[in-house]
C-alpha cells in the first residue's frame, strides 16, 4: 500500500469505529433506557464491525487507485457502501439483540441511525481526502505519464488545449506517436517516441499509465489495433469526441474543464465479483470432482479398455497473463496422434478413438479440467486456451487475440456456446469474436448464462 491508501484505509476504519461507538451509546440510552459503559461487548464489536467494514471496502474496489477519485462518484460509492453494510450489520449482529423491542418503530430507527451517522463519519473523511488529491492533481503535484497518439494536426491541437487549461487534468505528456510517418510535428515541445509498430515497447520504456487518442475524420489507420493494445497493456484510454464513429463497445464520457474525452473500459471485473467468480470455481470444482468421481472413474476405465495408452492426456496451452499451464483431458486420440507439426482435430478426424467420439460429443473428455480450476490455472467459464502453436498463427489474422489472456482460460465459454469447436485457424478467428463480445461484458451473471447453455448443449450432445 501507498501512503494515500493507508490514509484511506485509517481513516475508513476510524469512521466505522466512531460510528459503533456513537451508535452503541445511543442504543444503550435511547433505545433500551439504561446505562452506557465500556464493555467487552463494546470493545470487541467495535473491532469486528470496523474488520466487516474493511472487507466491504475492498472487495468494493474502493483502494484499488486512490488517484483517480471524484468527488460525486465517492458519494455515490459511499451511499451504496452504508446501504449495503448498515443492513448486513443490522441483520447479523444488532436485531437478535434488540428483539425485545415492542415497537417495531425502534428497528427502523435503529438502522436509519446507524446508516445516517456511518455516512456522515466515513462521507466528511472521504471528501476531505478526495477534495485534497484533487487539488493536488490541479496544481500538478500528482500526475499520470501520458501518452499522445494519433495524427499531427490532432496531436497539436489536443496538447494545446491541455497546456492552455487553468487546472491541471493530471496529464503528465511523456511524447506522442505520430501515425502517419512518424516524423518530428512542429511547434510540439514535447518528444516523438517513435512508430506505432513499438507501442508496447514504448509503455513499458517509459511506464506510460495513460493514453489520449487524437485523430482527424480522414484518418485510415487501425484505431481499434490501436485501442486492444493498450487495452492489452491495462493504460487508461481516451479518445477524442469525434471518434465515436470508429469505436465499439462500452464508453463512459469525462469532462476536464473545457475539454471532453470520452473514457474506454477496460476488461476487468470489479474486485468484488473476481472474489465470487473464484470462490464459486473453487466450490464448483471441488463439487464436481466429488459427485463425478464415480463418473470419472467409469470413464477412466472404458477409456483403458478401449485403446492403448495412457487415461488422461495432458497438453501446454497458454493461460492468464500468457503463463503456459498443462491442460489435463480424458485421452480421446490414439497414441502419437500428432508426431510432429501440431493438428486441429476435425469432425471426421481418424485419430479420435471409437470412445472418444462419444466423449466429445457429450464433452466428457473436459471433465479433468476442473482440477485446473481447482488449483487456479483456469476458470469454469473463459476463452479456451490454446497452444503456442496455433495462437500465433491466430494473433497474425487477429492481432486482437491477445485480450483472451487478460482473464483466466476456461472449460467453457461464449465461444464455445455459440460456434463450437474448430477445425482450422479461420475457425478460430470466427469463434474469436464470440470471445471478444464476452470480454466486453465481463459479469458474474454473463458467466452464469454461458453456464446453463453448455449444460444444455451437454445434455442434447451438440459437441463435436
């Protein structure tokens, strides 16, 4: 943690503390009419609700940047926050304690209290910190390395709204990358950082967090390109209102002063949902190891029986952040089905064993996956991971492609669901767009909807 972080984190907690302490004294002489002292009950509870605040706070992602705040988006964050936690505190802690109480006026009035007097605690510490890191991002004493890219009379003309704003947007301009032929662009006094072909390479030199895209109506290059690299590289993107036309997917429009930029979303989950969607990995697939091990073994053994070899056949696929992992399936191929250039298997493909065609169709082969998911190489739903093989050949048709590695891998996934299996790289392109449009609408409950499709598709034996 950095030091504005611990500030947050400490002044969190002191507001949840006061809170309780305040809240417990008017419970003790409001409510139930007797005599307020310190107590273990005191003591020990204003511990344990400060540790469920805590919890709530970061699982919302509220220390994930503390940089980047607004003040009305804070408020917001802040109202939800002691919605949410005032009614499981109230629930779990406070009504078996007061169900004495023989106005149910008293309840109402117990969790409004409790929420008014958290809001107002943790609200006032949080605008005081936010008001002081934007002040501190006006007058430039916190910025963000940024990056200009687009073409020059575009390029020229966004800098020079920027350096002519009175309050800083906390854009520290590290250089530009002119993508029309790289050449120095005049009255610029900022530095060319080369092609756009290195972009990647530029980032990572110069620890670049954000970018602002500027190009004119006649541009001809590949903005999107452009747009996943960055993407790729998690660097806050934006671009320019009259870019809209190029664009696809979820934006949000920021406003700094007298310029407008419009905000691309990055592929992620909020903390609290990678959270759950772990946890229920974890359960699912210790769940399914259990109540399929009957299952499993009966396939295991058919498996033996049915062909020379070994059951499982294991095989190194590329996962999260391009980290290799092995792949574990029930063996579905003869042995030394592939000696030497790497093959895509095909409908009527004849190195696939009498069984394993079964087990295909009715995708029984994946089922030993879920010890991937158990031991954190992949998820139940995600993009299916590939082989380094194959991935390059996808990334020279769909250079795209790299976003997959920003989540786990999955046994199933969108695409899957709708295209299937495939058969050759062109395959794959088209099944990525699938991938692609699930990317951009992470979601616990896009996950569950990809779910119940595949177990659909399992019953009815619609795998290849």
């Amino acid at each position: 943690m950095n030091t504005e972080q611990i500030k947050r984190v400490f002044f969190d907690i002191l507001s949840a503390a006061i809170t309780w302490v305040i809240f417990f004294y008017y419970r003790k002489k409001i409510l139930e009419k007797t005599n307020f002292e310190i107590s273990d009950t005191l003591i020990y509870g204003t511990l344990g609700v400060s540790v469920l605040w805590f919890i709530i706070y970061t699982l919302s992602g509220t220390y994930v940047d503390v940089r980047r705040v607004s003040r009305l988006n804070e408020l917001y964050r802040t109202i939800f926050q002691t919605i949410f936690g005032s009614i499981l505190i109230f629930f779990f802690l406070i009504i078996d304690d007061i169900e004495n109480y023989n106005n149910y006026t008293l309840y109402y009035e117990a969790i409004l209290t409790l929420s008014s007097l958290h809001f107002l605690f943790t609200f006032f510490t949080r605008y005081t910190l936010t008001n002081s890191m934007v002040k501190k991002i006006n007058n430039k004493e916190i910025t963000f390395k940024t990056i200009l890219i687009g073409t020059p009379k575009s390029i020229l003309n966004t800098f020079n709204v920027f350096t002519n704003m009175k309050r800083s947007a906390g854009n520290e301009f590290i250089g530009y990358i002119n993508t029309e032929d790289s050449k120095d662009i005049e009255n610029l006094k900022i530095r060319n950082l080369g092609e756009i072909r290195n972009l990647e390479n530029t980032i990572s030199t110069y620890k670049i967090e954000e970018a602002i895209l500027a190009f004119d109506d006649k541009n001809n290059y590949n903005i999107t390109e452009i747009i996943n690299t960055l993407i790729y590289n998690e660097i806050i993107t934006k671009v320019t209102p009259n870019m809209m036309d190029v664009l696809s997917g979820k934006v949000k429009m920021q406003s700094f002063f007298n310029i407008s930029l419009i905000q691309i979303e990055q592929i992620k989950m909020s903390v609290f949902q990678k959270v759950i969607k772990r946890l229920t990995d974890i359960i699912a697939s210790i769940t399914a190891l259990t109540l399929l091990l009957p299952l499993l073994i009966s396939i295991a053994l058919v498996v033996k029986m049915t062909s020379k070899g070994p059951v499982f056949y294991t095989q190194k696929r590329i996962g999260y952040k391009k980290n290799y992992f092995n792949i574990i399936k029930f063996r579905s191929m003869h042995v030394n089905a592939e000696k030497n250039t790497p093959l895509l298997s095909s409908e009527h493909d004849k190195r696939i064993t009498s069984f394993g065609k079964i087990m295909r169709r009715y995708r029984l082969d994946e089922l030993p996956q879920f010890y991937n998911v158990l031991i954190g190489e992949m998820s139940i739903i995600g993009p299916r991971p590939e082989r380094e093989f194959f991935a390059k050949q996808i990334l020279l048709k769909a250079p795209h492609y790299k976003l997959i590695y920003k989540v786990k891998p999955g046994i199933t996934s969108w695409g899957m669901v709708k295209f299937g299996y495939a058969e050759n790289i062109d395959e794959m392109v088209a099944r990525l767009k699938y991938d692609i449009i699930y990317l951009e609408n992470l979601s616990l409950l896009n996950d569950f909807k990809v779910f119940l499709l595949t177990i659909f598709i399992v019953i009815q034996g619609r795998g290849k």
